[in-house]
C-alpha cells in the first residue's frame, strides 16, 4: 500500500485540537492539511465525527515473561494484538537480565520472543545481577541496543530485589549515560516478613496479599529511591505508583526541582482493596503489586494526574489466567489457591487502558483530551527516548493514529478482547468511547472489529535518551 488518507477528524493532540486530513505515506506522515488532494494508490478513511488521536504508548507490559515460577500467557502476537485493539500501537516491554549471565544474553532470548509482535516495541532491560561486567553491558545496551532505560526491584527478596548498593550502582551508570531508572518500589524484607507471619497464622487467603503489603512500604521504598537517585545524579521514574505516601513523596522531590517521574496504572484509579472480598478464591485475579489500595489514595492519585505530579498511565499488563486450563497451571492464578503468597502477581489490562480513561477521565472527570493524549501517549514516548517519532501527529512522526469515537457507549467483556487471558479486572463496565480503528505506520490494522494486522509487523525501537520532558 503507498499511502493513506485520513479524511476531516478532529485531530487531537496534547498541545493541539483541529480538524483536518492526514496523509500518511511510506509509514510517515506526510501532509497535514484541509482538502488534501490525492491520485493513485491511497486508501481514504473517514474520520468525520471522530477523534484522530496519536496511537497509544504504554511503557509498562510483561509479554511472554518467566516471572518465578509463573509465565505470562500472552505471546508477543497475543499481547500486541490486544493492545491494538485498545489503540495502542507502542508498547515498551520488560525483558531481564537473569542471575549469572549478562543482560546482553537478556536482550537476545527477549528478540527471539518479540518476533510475533504486531505493534512496535521497545524493552527496558531489568537488572537483577549489578557487577562491574553488567554495569559495562548497561552502557553497552544504552549506546549500541537503543535500550535506554533499567528496571530495578527493591521487592520480591530472593527472586528479583536488589539492595541498595547495588541499585544505587546502576543509577550512577543509567544517569550518567542518558537512561532512566525505573523502580519498583516496596520494601521487599519488610513484605517478607509480614507474609511469612499471615502464612504461619494461616491466614491464606487472597485478601491476604494486600494487608501484607501495607502503602507506608510503598512510601518508604520510594522516598529512598528517589534519595538514592539524588545523590546518583539520576533521573529516575517510580512504576506502577499506587499509595499517596509514595505520591507525596514524589511530589515533594519535584517540588525541589529533582528529575523524578511516576506513573500509575487503570487498576489502581478505578478499583480499591474491596476486589480482594469477593467470593472464594475470585480475589486473587485483582492480586497484582502494589495491591489495589483504599479510596484516599485514589483521590491522591486522581490529584497527582491533575498536578502532573503523575505524568502517565501505563498498564503493567501482566497477564495470568484465572483458570489453569487451557494453558497449564505455570500460566494460571491457581498456583496459588492453597495461599496466596504462592498467587502469580500480575493482571491483564493492555485492551482497555485506553477507552477507560477517557471515560473515567475525560468524560466524567472533566479531563481534557489534550492531557488524556498526553499521559497515555506524548509523555511516555517523551520520558523514554521515542518523541516525536511516537507520541504525536506531525509532519515526520511514524503514522500510527487512532480513529476514537468519544460518545459510543460500550461494556467491557473478557470474551471480547483478543489476549489469552481468561479474564478483565473491568467485567460489565459499561464505558462512553471506543476505538474505531488503528493505524500503525499508516497501515490500518484495526478496523471495528475486524483485524488487519499480522504478527511479525511490528518493529523493535531503538530508543534514544530517556529521563526526562525537555
Ligand atoms: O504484579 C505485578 N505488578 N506484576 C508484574 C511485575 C511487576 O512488578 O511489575
Ligand atoms: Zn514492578
Ligand atoms: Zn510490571
């Protein structure tokens, strides 16, 4: 196909809001104007009425990940399909060093996996063995891979965590390189502990997982965090953020001017630890980390989005199935119905991060969608070394762009999304807006609910700098 022609939307940016045509040609686009005129081979779509949107950016997902003794069930063509369908046409993934090889080795076993992909991908490289040679392999990721930021647990001793030495090493080497650290904040001993006391009282059930993990752990996790990143000289950026102590704390550091990000995640803006009360063993499909929290931190967080104390909305897309069968138990919650220290951590959300935003914040909150954009695009593609390649609509930028109708009412249902999870956090949600159709590099991918992609089209993102929004 050589090109593509999008006619008469309301394109919406973070910074703008017109209505015009969009010719994208060779993936890029070319023209943006009103009454484009073209001959040949384009492929004219209709935007009247809709909203033409820069294709998604979500910074946070686990795709075919060996995570302890679990896997995630989605491949990178399930998982990446799924995303498109939610209109987001970028995604950076996790990939990990493991214990005793180098994180290069990671990167390579992380390729072979990203094969199938169907929207563009990049990987933040996670670091779980900080040694002279690795701190090498980091610049040598930053410099020669495009991977140009670093993943750094402070929780799960023993499987992920590390201390603070070596965290703080690898800040001095991300910062001092153009990387961004990326923390997973929660005091992982002090969780430990608190686990192994409700095990041996017997209290097992799922509820368990968030009285165990209590927010002050957050909060402390991520006030060190973000002193060692200080005194590293490091711009660092706290994932998944759930608890208003962890908030404040980010708050107060970019408050004294210090470069520290954070974003939060659907999961925590629309549930509360009331999931974990349901029925039987149905909570531990709402066992992700942090776990979901009261309503108070929910203000919080809804606060900090509106401050930019939160700058996006990512979905820690982490995908187990409820039921063991058709995939196996290592790709099922059910590890865990005896207790729920042995629940794999991680839930779905890739699909609806996107139409539950702009429902829960544009249409209801009174967000605009200038900064719906924004923190579920331009900003992450900002933070993390792909603008203006990705996270807007402009002349040069790749042609991935969502065609969004803003007043479709819709339910959210499990059985009609495209991962391979049994399951939403979001069952019979009823949402205003949905993705109408996506467009990667111009090509129309999702059109209804009819799929135009394939896997293997995506392609790998060789970032540049990241750290900060300049
Ligand atoms: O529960 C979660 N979040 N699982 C994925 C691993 C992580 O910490 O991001
Ligand atoms: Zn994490
Ligand atoms: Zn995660």
């Amino acid at each position: 196909m050589a090109a593509t022609l999008i006619r008469n939307g309301r394109i919406v940016t973070a910074v703008d809001d017109y209505t015009a045509d969009i010719l994208v040609k060779d993936g890029k686009v070319e023209t943006i104007g009103r009454n484009v005129q073209v001959g040949g081979d384009v492929e004219v779509h209709d935007a009247a009425g809709l909203l033409v949107l820069p294709g998604g950016v979500d910074v946070h997902t686990h795709l075919d990940w060996e995570f302890g003794p679990t896997y995630t069930v989605d491949t990178f063509g399930t998982g990446t399909k799924s995303a498109a369908f939610g209109g987001t046409t970028t995604l950076i993934d996790f990939c990990n060093q493991t214990a005793g090889f180098s994180p290069l080795k990671g990167l390579e076993n992380w390729h072979k996996r990203r094969e199938s992909a169907c929207v563009d991908v990049g990987a933040h490289m996670i670091m779980l063995d900080v040694n002279d040679q690795s701190l090498i392999d980091m610049k040598t990721l930053i410099a020669k891979e495009g991977v140009t930021s670093f993943k750094l647990f402070m929780a799960y001793p023993g499987v992920l965590m590390v201390d603070d030495g070596a965290l703080f090493k690898a800040m001095r080497v991300a910062g001092g390189n153009g990387a961004m650290t990326c923390i997973h904040a929660e005091n992982g001993p002090v969780i430990q502990v608190l686990v192994q006391e409700a095990v041996a009282q017997g209290l097992k059930a799922p509820k368990y997982h968030a009285s165990t993990r209590p927010s002050i752990l957050e909060g402390e996790a991520t006030h060190r965090a973000i002193r060692l990143a200080e005194l590293a000289g490091a711009p660092l950026y706290i994932v998944h953020l759930s608890a208003g102590e962890a908030l404040h704390a980010v708050t107060e550091a970019r408050d004294r001017g210090i470069p520290v990000h954070a974003e939060t995640c659907p999961h925590y803006l629309f549930l509360t630890a009331e999931e974990y009360e349901r029925p039987g063993f149905e909570g531990a499909k709402y066992v992700m980390t942090p776990p979901l929290r009261d309503h108070h931190h929910q203000h919080q967080l809804w606060r900090g989005l509106k401050t930019d104390d939160l700058q996006v909305v990512s979905t820690d897309h982490c995908p187990f199935c409820f039921n063991e069968q058709p995939y196996g138990i290592k790709y099922s919650k059910q590890q865990g119905i005896d207790s729920f220290s042995k629940i794999p951590n991680g839930a779905p959300g890739v699909e609806t991060r996107l139409p539950l935003i702009f429902d829960g914040a544009v249409t209801k909150n009174g967000m605009s969608i200038n900064r719906f954009v924004e923190i579920t695009s331009t900003a992450p593609a900002k933070l993390f070394g792909l603008f203006p390649r990705k996270g807007t609509i402009a002349v040069g930028s790749d042609g991935d762009i969502v065609l969004f109708d803003p007043k479709e009412q819709w339910t959210i249902r499990a059985a009609e999304q495209h991962s391979r999870i049994d399951y939403t956090l979001f069952e019979g949600r009823p949402v205003t807006g949905r993705v109408k159709k996506v467009f990667l590099r111009g090509q129309c991918i999702v059109d209804g609910a009819n799929w135009r992609g394939r896997e293997g089209m995506g392609q790998y993102l060789r970032r540049a700098e990241s750290g900060a929004i300049r």
